[in-house]
C-alpha cells in the first residue's frame, strides 16, 4: 500500500491510498470466517485505488474547534469502525462488511463542535466485484449513512452510525437492501508509560427488510512496551451462508438471493509482533498470531457446518513481516472536519517508546 497526502490553501486536503492486493493477492488471503465480494473463508483483495478524497473547509474558527467541511472522491461512507487494515491485527475480524463501508463514490459533510462530530453521506450502493472496478457512478445518491462521533476525554472516542444501503451485493440495483447500524468505544493512550490499544463495537445489519439479520459483537486490544507488543481479538459475528461455485468463492453478482443459511463465529485470536528493525521512519516487524474459531448454525437453512468443515471448529496459524516506511498513515474513512486531531493512528501508537 501507498499512502500520500497533499495540501492547498490551508484548507483543502487531499488523502489517497493505492493498495496493490489484486497482484499480490488475487485469490484472496485464507482467512477463515471471513467473507464478502464473493469471497468466501479467504479476505478479499481491495481495489487498486483504496481511497482518494478531496476535503475543504468551508468554515473554520481560528482555535479549530469549530468546523464544517465538505468532501468528495472515493473512499469510505461515514460508518461504522476504522479499517481493519489500519488497526494491530493482520488476520481480518469476520464482520468486515458489517462494521465498514468502503470504496464508494461519496459527497460527505461533516461537521466539529468542541468534543462532537457528526457526518453525512451519500454514495452508490453497489460493492465492487474486482480489484480494478470503479463503483457504478449512474447508482450514486442510492445510498446513504450518517455517524455521530463524541471525544469523551482523551484518548477516548464514541461513535454511533447508521446506514441505508441499496443493494450492495447486485451491481445493477436489483438486490436486496441493508439497513446497518453500529455503536463503538475506542481508547488509545499510554497507561502506566505503556502505549494501550482497545476497541470494542456491536454492529447489526438486517436485509431484506429484516428476514436476514446479522448481530456482531467485537473486542480488541493491543499492549506495547519497548519494541513488543501483545494483542488479542475476542469476536462473535454471524454471516451469511451463500451458495459456492466452488470452495472459497460464492456467485457474483447474484442471479437470486442466495442465501443459504446463517452461521455464528466465535473467534479468540491471539498475537505477538516485534520491531527486529528500527532506521529513521522504516521499521520492520515480525509477527505471529494464533486463531481459534468454532462455527454454528443460527435457525435453519440448508447449510450444513460439519459437512463442508468436517467439524465446527477452527484451529489457524499466520506468520507474517510489517515492512513500513515514510510519513505516518492517516485514519482512513475521516475526512475534513472529521479527520483526526489529538488521537493517534497506530503507526504513531507502536512508535511512541522509540
């Protein structure tokens, strides 16, 4: 991934990622438990351009607390929790698609008052079915979500978010719609000199005016001292079961509504990374972590856990490198108003003992 940022006129902003997942990755990362744009156990790869907004300020007080903004581009719609990608864990949660939205085009405005932010969005409801699709501009304005964010002390952020979006899973406009809401707490800020990370979020998505709903509830932590840090990841999320054209992969876009059945995953993860290399603003990073996940079947359906699994549980193990490089990351899915000020992203969080 490339990160880059620009700046004009002391009020415009540009952010931008470009993630190159589809040549690294393209048949997906194995991930059990995860799924969404038709993949199906394995993480998907995003597109190629990940995130580009352009941000202005149409008002500003001269302290800052105070302002309204307005941005446009390709990014992440105004709810939900912060991209896995940005957080301390390699190995994506199972609720992805229930706690983001992600590459749309979007109009956002977003406004700061003193220790609260609240956005607005519109986008195009269709999710993309390939590394290289842009979304279907002719579909924006389908789609929309607004979140309420409140600074409750230092280091400490609440949010709450909700979202109509119009079938996300049929590009052409003909599928089911969702109606998601999320609640998060997030702290990060040292205690006792040691930098603490920690999360924890419900998110509930229902479809098809409410004969599939899907419950998530999540809590993550991470524990740095000098260059070790410990983390753990306890999740409990349902998914839906659609039919496979073959074991990691589900029919896109769908024909019919496909699904199948409903699963429930309860996952504990367990991870150690390392700083083996510290030079100016590059640092590598070893790491390990270790996945426990056990699967049942919510209601009824046709899916049959033991018979595609061979048991209900799941025993995963990923060993990986972090290399790392330049300026510091954004927040990615904050823009303008409601971009980060006093809180840290976890690349300045790891860094804070150097």
């Amino acid at each position: 991934m490339l990160f880059f940022h620009a700046g004009a006129l002391d009020r415009l902003r540009l952010t931008g990622v470009l993630n190159f997942e589809g040549a690294t990755i393209p048949q997906g990362e194995l991930a059990p438990g995860n799924w969404g744009e038709g993949f199906v156990d394995r993480r998907h790869p995003h597109t190629y351009l990940h995130e580009l907004m352009l941000a202005a300020d149409v008002l500003r007080d001269r302290g800052g607390a105070t302002r309204l903004s307005l941005a446009a581009g390709k990014g992440f719609a105004p709810f939900g929790t912060d991209d896995p990608m940005t957080r301390p864990f390699l190995q994506y949660p199972v609720n992805h698609h229930l706690a983001q939205i992600l590459e749309r085009a979007l109009a956002i405005a977003a406004v700061r008052a003193g220790p609260l932010t609240a956005e607005a969005g519109l986008f195009n409801g269709d999710e993309p079915e390939r590394p290289g699709q842009w979304p279907r501009v002719s579909r924006f304005g389908d789609s929309w979500s607004g979140r309420l964010t409140g600074a409750v002390r230092p280091g400490l952020t609440v949010q709450a978010s909700h979202a109509h979006v119009h079938s996300p899973e049929h590009r052409p406009g003909a599928g089911t719609d969702q109606s998601k809401w999320s609640l998060s707490a997030r702290w990060m800020r040292p205690v006792g000199g040691h930098p603490v990370y920690g999360l924890i979020e419900w998110a509930r998505t229902s479809e098809a005016d409410g004969f599939f709903v899907f419950h998530s509830l999540l809590a993550e932590g991470a524990w740095t001292r000098g260059r070790h840090r410990l983390q753990y990841r306890f999740e409990r999320t349902e998914r839906p079961e659609e039919e496979r054209i073959h074991a990691f992969r589900s029919l896109r876009p769908h024909l019919e509504n496909s699904i199948l059945g409903i699963t429930r995953w309860t996952t504990h993860t367990l991870g150690y990374e390392v700083v083996a290399l510290r030079r100016g603003s590059l640092e590598i990073r070893p790491l390990a972590e270790v996945g426990y996940a056990r699967i049942a079947k919510v209601g009824g359906g046709l899916f049959d856990v033991t018979g595609l699994y061979g048991r209900d549980h799941i025993w995963s193990l990923t060993l990986g490198v972090r290399l790392t490089g330049g300026m510091t990351m954004h927040r990615m899915g904050r823009y303008g108003a409601a971009e980060e000020s006093q809180e840290m992203t976890m690349h300045d969080h790891h860094g804070m003992e150097q």
